[in-house]
C-alpha cells in the first residue's frame, strides 16, 4: 500500500486523494494512530503538510476515509457472491465465504486497521460504518437462518459474529501462507462456524464452592490499576490522563503517583497481569493433558473462561502493548509471541501434517473468536456463552486439523 512518487512539479495526479490513504494507512498500521502526524503522511505521499488539507480536513477525516471505503469494498465483493448464486442458501454459501476470505486477506492491512485503530474515529464516522454493517449484516442473517432454521435469531448472530471474527484473525498476525491456499483454509474454518453444533449450548452450572461473606475491600493500588485498565479500554491509552483515573476512583491525580510512578507504569502493570493468567492457564493445561488434543481442549476452555473474566485486561493486552516503553514493549509482545506458539505447536503436534503458517492462521481466528464474542453486550446475557466461544474456537481447530 506505499504510495507512488508525486508527479513533476505543477502537475497534480489525480489519484492525489488515494495516494493520501494508502500512505495514511500505512503509517497508521505500522506505528498507530497517535504516532502519526499530518505532516507524516504528507511527506509519505510527496507533497508538503498544508497540501493535505485540500483533501481531508483532519487526521482523523483520513482514517474515516480509508476505513468506509475498505467497508464498501467488503460489502461490494459479500453482494456480488449472493447475486451469482440467484439467492439460493445453499448455493451461495461457498461463494460467499471464499469472496469474503478474499477480500479479508487483499485488504488484510485495513482489516488490522479497523481492529487496532477503528475507536479513533470520529463517532459520526463510527456510526456509518456500523450502519452499512449491519445493513450489509442483516441480509446475511437471513441467509443463515435458512441454512440453520433450527436456530433462533440469537444464535444465528452469535454465529455471524463469530464467522466475522475468523475474518478479521487475518489482521492480527503475518503467517506467510501462498493466497489460495490462504482463503481456502480461512473459508473452510468459517463454513465450520457456521455448521458448529454447539450453539445453543446449555448452560452448565457454576460448581459451588465456600465463599466467604466478608469480601475484603480492594487495595488504593488496585482500584486504581482496574479503573485505569476500563479507562485504557474504552478511550485508548493516549486518551486517558492521570486526572482522569484520580477522577474515577475519587482521589487527585497527582495522589496516584504514591502508587505508580507514571502512566506507563500502570499499564505495564495490567499488561504484565493478562500475561501472567495466561500463563498459569498454559501451565495447568500441560500439566494435566493426557496428549496434544486434550491439551488444546483444556487449554481452549482455559483462555475462554480467563477472558470473560479479564474482559478489560484482555483488551488493553491486545491492543495497548505499543504503548509501553520499548523495552517493555519488547518483552510483552515475546510473551504473547511465545503464548501463541504454544497453541501452533500442540495443534501440530495433535496434526503432523499441518504446516507452520496453516496452524498459525487457525490458531489465530480460534483465539479472534473467544476474544471478541464476550466484548459484544449483545452477547453478554447469554448463560452459557464460555462453553459457546471455547467450543466454536475448538471447532475452527479441528476443521484445520481436516486434510483439505
């Protein structure tokens, strides 16, 4: 997506404005959002900062731009698969999921810019692109439903949700996998969803256990680290000042720094937590599996329920590492690293056939799909949404484990 060389002096291409997104998209997905100055992508495209302004007004008009459009790309190529299958259900489905495994993949850097750098839109910006989403969303519903009449309208969501998130797996890693072989894996891992059994599933009762009454009152510094990881999540790390947090938790900013010696601190803090529960939940994982599937099995519950448990950690984890100092950074983005290998080699091991990048690719729209269901309120209710979300994501590993 690197923008061509500007024209000879005096002349302005008249690509001028897509020049200006790709640069922008590009500098956005490699350094995020607040890194990047107008001038940045100015320079990017070949023409002075003040330039720019002819075309967008703002930084963040820019992003808009690029994102809408990449939507009404995915909407054009989803409508023009259902079109060549004149509505029939069962006809349309392989079209449809290969059109938007393609589509997925040859705007894979939009799609991991919608992901990591969506919240900075404008809202009005936000509004739009949910509204010809879910416009776009609700035809595919319906399809569905005809595929799975046994299912209510609930579960049919859950379930095109879940597809979505398969989708969207491809923006959060770079397995070098050739473009074929690429969308039909990702193909054959949504189909997968869309077939899974489990939902609706039963709920399973919570084992009962002694709790005692008196629960005792969270420490200043833990307060403080979970008002300031809700905060993190929902504005995004830039966004939140230390007088916010003070504000939260009722005390004055500068009061915070007896607890943390800067911002940074707190978010390495919460950082540090998730990798320490992931952690642990690998370690009991291997610890207990009889071989390589029940270990992913047990493993798969494991970060399902530690997600729905660590909703705010989680996020913040995933998003707000590029935050950090770089020798925080640095050392978190290893642990993730090194947490997600763990999954790519018990998934060969359980499957010897299985390359690297194949395993990497299921593996990461597996864990897409538990990460993202528990953060849609439209789920929240739903009682048995970690056995849900553990067994979708198990079911994307077994169908990778299939001979294609």
């Amino acid at each position: 997506m690197t923008a061509e060389l500007s024209p000879p002096r005096g002349r302005r291409p008249r690509n001028r404005k897509a020049q200006l997104a790709d640069a922008a998209a590009e500098l956005f997905g490699k350094r995020g959002y607040h890194s990047v100055a107008v001038n940045d992508i100015a320079a990017a495209a070949g023409i002075t900062g003040p330039a720019l302004y002819r075309h967008f007004p703002n930084k963040q008009a820019l992003l808009g731009h690029v994102l809408l459009t990449g939507v009404d790309v995915l909407i054009e190529h989803l409508d023009a698969a259902i079109a060549e299958a004149h509505g029939d259900v069962e006809r349309c489905v392989g079209p449809l999921l290969h059109a938007a495994a393609e589509v997925s993949i040859e705007q894979r850097e939009l799609t991991a810019l919608w992901r990591w750098q969506g919240r900075h839109l404008h809202a009005a910006d936000q509004q739009e692109i949910r509204r010809r989403m879910g416009a776009s969303l609700a035809r595919y519903i319906s399809g569905l439903r005809g595929l799975r009449p046994e299912l209510g309208r609930a579960d049919t969501e859950l379930l095109a949700f879940a597809v979505m998130s398969v989708y969207g797996s491809v923006g959060d890693h770079h397995a070098n996998l050739a473009r074929e072989p690429f969308e039909r894996l990702l193909a054959r891992l949504a189909e997968s969803v869309i077939r899974c059994a489990v939902v609706p599933a039963v709920d399973e009762p919570a084992a009962a256990g002694w709790r005692s009454r008196v629960q005792p009152a969270p420490s200043r510094r833990e307060e403080l680290l979970s008002a300031a990881t809700r905060l993190f999540r929902d504005h995004g790390y830039h966004a939140v000042s230390m007088e916010d947090i003070g504000a939260v938790t009722g005390i004055a900013g500068p009061s915070i720094y007896k607890h943390f010696a800067a911002k940074s601190d707190i978010l390495l803090a919460s950082c540090r937590r998730m990798a320490d529960r992931l952690r642990l939940g690998l370690d009991h994982a291997l610890a207990e599996a009889t071989d390589p599937t029940d270990a992913l099995h047990r493993l798969t519950r494991s970060y399902a329920d530690t997600v729905q448990r660590s909703d705010d950690l989680i996020a913040v984890y995933t998003n707000e590492v590029v935050n950090l100092p770089e020798r925080d950074a640095k050392e978190l983005r290893r642990l993730q690293r090194g947490y997600v290998a763990e999954w790519v080699r018990l998934l060969r091991e359980s499957t010897p056939t299985l390359s690297e990048a194949e395993a990497r690719v299921a593996v990461h729209a597996a864990l897409t799909v538990i990460n993202d269901l528990p953060r849609s309120r439209r789920f929240a209710s739903r009682p048995a949404l970690t056995t849900e979300i553990a067994e979708l994501a198990m079911t994307v590993l077994r169908e990778a484990a299939q001979p294609s």
